[in-house]
C-alpha cells in the first residue's frame, strides 16, 4: 500500500503534507461532495463540507431543543433507508434482474451513507449491465468514502474507458488521488480532461482553482525534492 505521505519522484515533508491537507479541506468544502454518477449539475456545498448528498425525500436531520438540526445516528439513517427500500425490494421479488430498480436500491443505502449496501446493489447492477457508467461512478465513490481509494480509481477507469468524457468520474477521480493518494500530477490531469471535454462544465471556475492549487504544491514538491537532492550530493 502506498503511503499517503509519499509520490513518485520523492517524499513530502511533514510540513508540506500538513500544508497540503489543510489545502484539501478547504477545498473539500468549496466542492462540497464528490458528484455522484447520474448527477448532470454539482449541487451547492453542504455548510459541513461533506462529500455525499441527502437523498431526494429523506429526512436527514430533525430539530433538537432551542431550533437546531441535530443530524440521525448511523443506525436511524440505515432504518430509514431500510424503510424506503422496501417497495423496491418487493418489486424486485418479481424482477430480480431490473438493473433499475437495483441502482435505485444502491443510492438509497447511497445516501442514507450505508456504503456496504450500496456497493451490493451495484455490483448486483453492474453484473447485468457491466457498461452502466452511472451505476460505476457511484460504485467507485461508494469506495472512497469506504477508505478504499484504489478500488475508487480502478472504477472511474473502468467508466471512461467506456466514456472518456464522463464528467463526473474525471472530476472524481482527480479529488480521490488528490485526498487519499496525494497524486497531484494524476489530479491535475483528470481535471484538465475535464475542462477540455466540457468548456461550459458548471464548476469550471472551482476546477480551475483545484488546478491551480495542485500545479503550485507539485511545484514545490519538486523544488524541495531538487534542494534535497542537491544537498545530498
């Protein structure tokens, strides 16, 4: 397993690291989510900065004394979301092949941040129909928020060798190397295919901004990495 403090062509300091986490997080927050498969449009950024979306017509949160949202517990997440599968379970009962219905099940366990789920319904889906570029975008950022960033990117490879201008597995693919494996040159080309392949994509300027974020810290890699170099000489 690679260490998240190491790239091709030398290691982070300490400080460059913690410098280029701090980076991360807010930018994290500027994007707010990782765009999910089907999504044409990021939505705006949640004010905590997570990466997922509340589901259409989930209750994610009730009112606590005094007017505040207090967010459910993972386990009333996963029993609402439990509650709302139902109907499609009992279709599926008749349909057990409806790649439809299981993408629908996946996003529900999707949003309700039961990933396990999630990644079941869309293995399930994409078993029956492997070129589901959606359904693999999703699978792939149902991996990262599980904390497994290389099966991640072996998905949003599989989406665009099917689709190489697949808007949301570029700009997913670029923020997991960027977060888990801290692979700027592999960010910063996600990205810029993006840009390349959609001129009017709706978060342009926030790409363009991440670009140029990853282009100045590989630069001081590299400038840190030649002084190291030199002094060892």
């Amino acid at each position: 397993m690679t260490d998240m403090n190491e790239t091709k062509g030398g290691s982070w300091t300490p400080t460059q690291a913690y410098v280029l986490s701090v980076i991360c997080l807010v930018l994290g927050v500027a994007i707010g989510y990782l765009g999910r498969g089907s999504g044409a449009t990021p939505a705006a950024a949640p004010a905590n900065g997570e990466q997922i979306r509340a589901g259409a017509g989930m209750d994610t949160g009730r009112m606590a004394p005094g007017g505040t949202v207090q967010a459910p517990t993972p386990d009333q997440l996963r029993q609402m979301a439990d509650v709302q599968v139902q109907p499609l379970l009992a279709q599926l009962e008749s349909d057990p092949n409806n790649p439809k219905l299981l993408y629908q099940i996946g996003n529900i366990y999707y949003d309700s941040q039961q990933y396990p789920e999630a990644v079941k319904y869309y293995e399930s889906c994409l078993r029956i129909d492997p070129k589901a570029t959606d359904v693999r975008t999703d699978l792939g950022t149902a991996y990262h928020l599980m904390g497994q960033p290389d099966k991640a990117i072996r998905e949003y490879d599989e989406v665009l060798k099917v689709d190489g201008t697949h808007a949301n597995a570029l700009l997913n693919e670029g923020m997991v190397k960027w977060q888990d494996k801290m692979d700027l040159a592999g960010a910063i080309a996600s990205w810029k295919r993006l840009l390349e392949v959609h001129p009017d994509y709706p978060q342009r300027d926030r790409v363009q901004h991440m670009i140029d974020e990853a282009e100045q810290h590989l630069s001081m890699k590299s400038g840190a990495s030649g002084k190291s170099t030199s002094v060892a000489q």
